[in-house]
C-alpha cells in the first residue's frame, strides 16, 4: 500500500494559476521596508514548495551580515513523505549538515514567510539562530502568538532569541498569507489519503 497517493506531488490547474499570478505579484513589488527584499525571497521559497504539491512556506537562512546561506522550503509531500520537512526544518537541516560540529547560528537570522509552528519553533530554540523573523503572522495558531506557553526550559533557552514579525510591506503579508492558504486545504486532503 502506498502512503501518498500517486498525485502527491502535483496540485490543480487553478491552485497553480493562483500561485503564478501571486509569484508575479511578488517578482513586480517594490516596497521600501526594511525587510522586504528578504521577505520576497522567503514567499518565492514559498510558491515554489507549493507549485511542487507541499505547503506554501518558504524559509532563508541569512549569515550575520546579511547575506542570504539557505533558502529552503517545505518538503513534506514531495519529493517524498517526510513529516518533519517544514520549511523552518529543512533549512535548519541544510545549514546543520554542513557543518560537521552542526554550526553556530549566533548572530544569525531565520526568515520565514509564515510564522513557525510549534514544532518549528522549538527546532528554532534548540538550533541557537539569534533572530527569527515572519513574514505573515498565523495569528492564534502559531508556536509564537498561539494559545500554548512554552514549557519553561525552552522559553529559558529562548531569552536569548528574538522572534518577531518582519518589517515589512503589509501587501507581502497578505501575499505570504494567500500562498499558504491556497495550498494548505490540498496538502491536508493529500495526509488524510494517507489514513484510509
């Protein structure tokens, strides 16, 4: 028995125009925000995961003068099922292999076209990466601004960590926002054909 279906990895006509035409829109902006730029490259992550059937969330690792090291994205459903492929863990996964000591993320900054989930956002702790920045925020619902506290050895371990929204355009946010949503309905109904 399969654990994906066979189309696992590929996503209708209109969720694909969708994401086109919100590629274009992020290719044409011209925002003068600080973080713009570097928000532009996390939702192009982003559309990119999404035309390959995964989540819309995009990730880039940036060294501590700003220069761009990783830019990854969500890779659960394809190429293949892996649970723990959030765009946040692949990136950390990238940077972490190569080095053989796992890398020292001080001074560093994580930028995300969604705020981190949970799960995510304990890899984040854990990994060290000083500064973590969203693009969009997943309001009530992420591993920052969500209902759950962090248990109190991870939020010791976190003091010393900044985690907060991008500044950047509010039409990349939205952006951002409509990449995830356009995708995230395909992706849930593609796990779920993993249970039956």
């Amino acid at each position: 028995m399969s654990l994906l279906p066979d189309d696992a990895g590929t996503i209708p006509d209109e969720m694909k125009q969708q994401l086109l035409d919100l590629r274009k829109r992020v290719e044409a902006f011209a925002g003068a925000r600080p973080h713009d730029a570097i928000a532009r490259e996390a939702i192009q992550e982003a559309i990119t995961g999404g035309l390959e059937g995964n989540s819309g969330v995009g990730c880039v690792i940036l060294d501590p003068g700003g220069q761009v090291l990783i830019t990854e994205r969500n890779r659960v459903l394809a190429p293949r099922f892996r649970s723990d492929l959030h765009a946040e863990m692949s990136a950390l996964n990238v940077y972490e292999g190569g080095h053989p000591d796992g890398g020292d993320l001080r001074g560093h900054t994580l930028v995300t076209s969604l705020e981190p989930c949970e799960m995510c956002t304990v890899r984040i702790i854990t990994s060290g990466v000083t500064t973590t920045l969203w693009v969009a925020s997943d309001i009530g619902k992420g591993g920052i601004t969500g209902p759950n506290t962090l248990a109190p050895h991870w939020a010791r371990l976190a003091q010393t960590q900044k985690f907060a929204q991008a500044d950047c355009s509010k039409e990349l946010s939205e952006i951002s926002l409509k990449v995830f949503t356009a995708t995230i309905g395909g992706v849930t109904e593609k796990m779920m054909a993993r249970r039956t």
